[in-house]
C-alpha cells in the first residue's frame, strides 16, 4: 500500500477513486466474512505443509547411506516414475508393489499419508540419510461450519469398527477408550466425548447417526487431522523375515484394542525384524505389535500411545535396547481386572527376551510388563520412574535376571513378582516409590494358559533372590517389601525369598512407624519385620545389608538423579553393604566376578 502522502495524492484522481472503492470494497468482505465466522458459515483451517511441522515428536532419524539401486520416494514423486533419485515415486505403497524381495526403500522428508497392509517379502523401509520422515493415519480437514460453541465438519466420518475391543479391558470412568476416533490440532490430540453438549476447547465429539465430526477448537488457521487409517504395515510371513524399518515415524492411526492384525500401526508377525531408530507415537491402541520370533527394537520412541507402546506375544529371543517408552494408556484403559494390558511395554508367552537401557517414564500404567509363561527374561540397565503403576512387573512367569535398573518415583510397586519363581534381583536402586517390592502369589493355575501349562510351569512364587539392592522409601502404610500368597490352599507353598544380603534400606515414617517388611515365610504365612536386626535373628537373612534413617529426601543419597544419574555419592550411607555376586550376573553387568562393588546400579557397559 502507498505511503500516506501518497495516498491523498492518488485519491484525487480517476484511478484512486477506483483504487478507493476497490479497498472500501475488501474491508466490506473482511467484515462479512468475520461476522459470517461467528454465525455458523465455513472457515477453514490451514493445511499448507510448514503447518505439519507442529508438535512434531522426536525421531532419531539415520545417517546410513543409501544403498546402490534403492527405490526412492518423495512426497513430490509421480507412482509411475522409475524410483530414482531424480524421479522418485509418491507412495509406500507403490514402492512396496515395485520392490523386489531383499530391496531397500529410501523416502524422503515429509509426512506420508496412507496405509499399505501386509507386506509378504524382506524389505528395508528407511528414512533418507538426516532427514525427517513421517507417516500418518490421518487426514487434513480443513472444512469445518461454526456455531459458537464448537465447530463441526458434516456429511462424514471416518470408516472404523466402533466396538473392536475387550470389553473388559474398558475403565467406566472412561468409556470411549477402546473407539478407535482421533482428532489432533496443530499435532496435539484431543479428548473424545460422548455428545455436542458437551464439547468445549480440547475435546471432539464423533456422530456417527447424522454424520460429523465435532470440535471445540477454533479450527482458523490450525491444522487439524482426523485419523482416518487404522493402521500402516504388517510383516506378514517367512518371506517377510529379516526387514527392517530405520529412521521413520509413525503417528495417528488409528490402531483397534483387539490384538488382531490391525491391532497396532505396525504389525511384526514375520521372524527377525529389525526396527531401529524409530518412532511409534500418538496410536488409538498399540503402536507396535512383535509376534514372531528374533525381532530387535532399538533406539525407537514408543510414547503417548492409547493403550500400550509395545505390545509382543511368543517373541522368543526379543531385543528391546536404548528405547523411550512414556506416557503410554493415553486413552486410559483399565488397571484392574484379568482382561488388563495397559502399559508401556506388555509381553506375554515370550523366552528369552533381553530388555536393557531403556527408559519407561510417565506412563499411565505399568512401565514394563513380562506375563503368561516369560522365561528366562534379562532385565538390566534400564530406568523405570513415574509410571502410574509399576516400574517392572514379573507375572505367572519363570527365571529372571532383573539387575540395576534406576525403579524411582512409581505409583505401585518399583518391581512387582507374582506367581514367578527362580528370580535374581541385584543391583537395582529403588527411589521414592509407593512400595519398592511387591512379591506374591495370585489364585491363578498355569491350567488356564496351555501355553504355560505345557511349560511346565507352576506359577508359584519361590527363590525370589534380593542381593545388593539400594532402597529409599516413606514407610507408613506399606512396608518396603510386602508379601502375599493369595493361592486358594497356600499349605505347602515354599518360601518366597531363598536369599537377602548386601541390601541397603533408607527409611523414614511417620509418627507411628510402620514395619519395615513383609516376607512369605512358607505355607502362606507372612511374617513382618520391623528391623533388620530381627529379620536376622529369624531367618539369617542381611548379615551384610544395613539399615538408615532416612534424614533428608528421597534423591538425596544420588548423584544426579533429575538427570538419570542414579549412582550413590560417596557420603551416601549403606554404599559398601554389597557381598560377591555369582560370575554370570557379574558378566552380565560388566563386573568382575567376585568383586564385592558399591550396591545399587552400576555404570552401564
């Protein structure tokens, strides 16, 4: 526009007489249109591709460079180019239709909308070297009617099953958990509610008898996406084994709770997939489901999933390393009952799997959850803190070696073991915990899981092994440790701890101090210890460990704990109460066998 000098100048003739009448014109417009904004008419939302970029969750990406004759794709592509780098294709899906079995697939920065389904040869699926891939189950809408009170989007809605869930699995306190619709805004999700009277800023209402979406945000310039795909990929067969997925992100499908084949974004039910550098973020459901055999996560974000990040059943041999798990059971699925999954991380039927340096924080659940028939599980190095429930949880399972992990500020127990036997727990560090250890036996009989049955497993808890533990807790309704055999008949049920030493507890009450732990001592009866100097003179338990009072806060004994860094200071009181540990869990933790070392976690190898 003219400066103002000129713009008296200009209205004095012919031209900025029309000039005039033309910018009288457009503010005239400006008007109605704002006023037609608030009395119900359409506006629309931005969609323009910087807009995409909002609240984007972190993805670790890859630096590996491209292979010689990989496919490329690229948001900009043409499905009917060659894949080039200099013609690259549009879609996965065409690419995965093009490739020959053993090829990679190369994309290139950008969101990626759509839904390819059962992938039957070994691909590697891998973002561009340092860029940013995404791919999404959702869909831009940028039409959308306001009246307000909420903004509306008629004539449709998403196609999904509305009742593809255990309806067990739902908490009435949230009864839309387990429906599959999302709604995002500039990348940030929105809460589901049950009719239009009550939407306000934050929620969205689905209505699918007269069809529409309905929001409570003013949509003017956002983006705003409605999941539209429930999930993206299944490995699917023998002649999927060996793919890999590297360096993408995966968001906003909309993923059913029915552990079916569209159960989560990405399905694995091909032997020896390789998933690294990832992310699996922001599903309905699971973000990503392993159950075959082989399969290495590594490196990848699983977070602010509906019900659980990862979810893996008969996984034998899983690898689970350097992984973020956090704020998993968005959608708040139940925490009670025998239908429960929620959780960070829940495998079932699993031998062998190795689970270490992973982080589960913040999840409206248990972190990391091992259940029905695990055998010969590794647990080591990981942190597991502010989760709604438990840090670890060994259930009806076998053999563990759960050992320095950082369990802090957890809202059940910071290691829960129920009717599993034969597991070593050394070296871990319990912060602030509701209870540090849960150790029980539940009424269940491995004849009601044929898979554990014809393991021979007997789901009761026994040589549960407690050495060179560092422990800080508040102690007044719940004791350190608690014990409870809850088998129907409990006579003849052996003791649930077969060895105690080396542990150190930091403890303080309140002015009527509770006990300090609970053990199993046998036939279901439990006995309660208000000191360590009786717990000895009883069982002959604790000759090394030792007993403090807790003076000042719970981190204080730690050196960098806001940090991670769970490792004691040298004032911190019980350091040197440890005793030798057996060579394999030394080989395991990177220690030499027979070293007597400070208690608590250890430096990771």
């Amino acid at each position: 526009m003219p400066g103002g000098r000129s713009l008296t100048r200009a209205l004095h003739t012919r031209s900025g007489i029309r000039y005039l009448a033309l910018l009288i014109l457009l503010v005239s417009l400006a008007a109605v249109l704002v006023l037609q904004m608030s009395n119900g008419s359409p506006v629309r939302s931005g969609t323009e591709p910087a807009g995409e970029r909002y609240q984007e969750p972190p993805l670790a990406g890859t630096d590996a460079p491209v292979p010689d004759g990989a496919l490329l794709v690229a948001t900009d592509g043409a499905d009917d180019n060659p894949g080039t780098a200099d013609a690259p294709l549009r879609t996965l899906g065409a690419a995965i239709d093009r490739a020959e079995p053993g090829a990679t697939i190369v994309l290139r920065d950008g969101v990626y909308r759509e839904s390819v389904g059962m992938v039957r040869k070994r691909l590697t699926i891998r973002a561009y070297p340092g860029e940013r891939v995404w791919f999404r189950g959702s869909t831009p809408v940028d039409d959308w009617t306001g009246n307000g009170q909420y903004w509306e989007h008629t004539g449709w809605v998403p196609d999904f099953c509305r009742d593809c869930f255990v309806p067990e699995i739902i908490d009435p306190e949230h009864p839309l958990a387990g429906r599959p619709d999302m709604v995002f805004v500039n990348g940030a999700p929105l809460r589901q509610v049950s009719g239009r009277d009550e939407v306000e800023p934050g929620t969205f209402f689905v209505d699918t008898d007269d069809p529409a979406v309905v929001i409570g945000d003013d949509p003017t310039g956002k983006l705003v996406e409605v999941a539209t795909h429930d999930h993206l990929l299944q490995f699917d067969g023998p002649g999927a084994a060996g793919s890999t997925i590297l360096g993408i992100g995966v968001a906003q499908y909309a993923s059913r709770q029915d552990y079916g084949a569209r159960s989560a974004m990405v399905v694995v039910n091909a032997p020896d997939v390789t998933v690294d550098s990832a992310a699996f973020v922001s599903s309905a459901s699971t973000g990503l489901a392993v159950f075959q055999p082989g399969a290495i996560v590594t490196g990848t974000r699983l977070g602010d999933n509906g019900l659980v990040g990862l979810l893996a059943n008969r996984a034998d041999g899983l690898v689970m390393t350097g992984n973020t798990v956090t704020g998993n059971n968005l959608r708040r699925f139940t925490l009670s009952g025998e239908a429960i999954g929620a959780a960070g991380t829940k495998i079932t039927r699993t031998a062998r799997p190795h689970i270490a340096r992973n982080t589960f924080t913040g999840n409206l659940a248990t972190g990391w959850w091992c259940d029905l028939g695990c055998t010969d599980a590794t647990v080591v190095h990981n942190v597991s803190a502010d989760n709604l429930r438990h840090g670890l949880y060994y259930e009806v399972s076998s053999r563990a070696l759960i050992a320095s992990n950082a369990l802090e500020g957890n809202g059940g127990a910071g290691l829960k073991i129920s009717s599993s036997d034969d597991i070593g727990v050394y070296h871990n560090t319990f912060a602030g915990n509701e209870l540090s250890t849960g150790i029980y036996n539940d009424p269940r009989s491995p004849e009601s899981d044929p898979y554990s049955a014809g393991l021979g497993l007997t789901w009761v808890t026994e040589n549960v092994r407690l050495v060179n533990n560092y422990i800080t807790q508040r102690v007044d309704d719940r004791p350190i440790i608690d014990a409870v055999d809850g088998k129907d008949d409990p006579a003849g049920n052996p003791p649930f701890v077969s060895e105690a030493d080396g542990n150190a507890y930091l403890w303080s009450s309140s002015d009527e101090p509770g006990h300090l732990l609970t053990l199993v001592m046998g036939d279901g009866e439990r006995s309660d210890f208000t000191s360590l100097a009786e717990l000895r003179e009883t069982t002959g338990f604790e000759r090394s460990g030792s007993e403090h009072e807790l003076a000042a806060s719970l981190l204080s004994p730690f050196v960098d704990p806001g940090n991670g860094d769970f490792s004691l200071r040298a004032d911190a009181p019980g350091r040197r109460a440890g005793v030798p540990i057996p060579h394999d869990v030394a080989a395991e933790l990177g220690i030499a066998g027979g070293d007597t070392p400070v208690i608590g976690v250890l430096p990771r190898p």
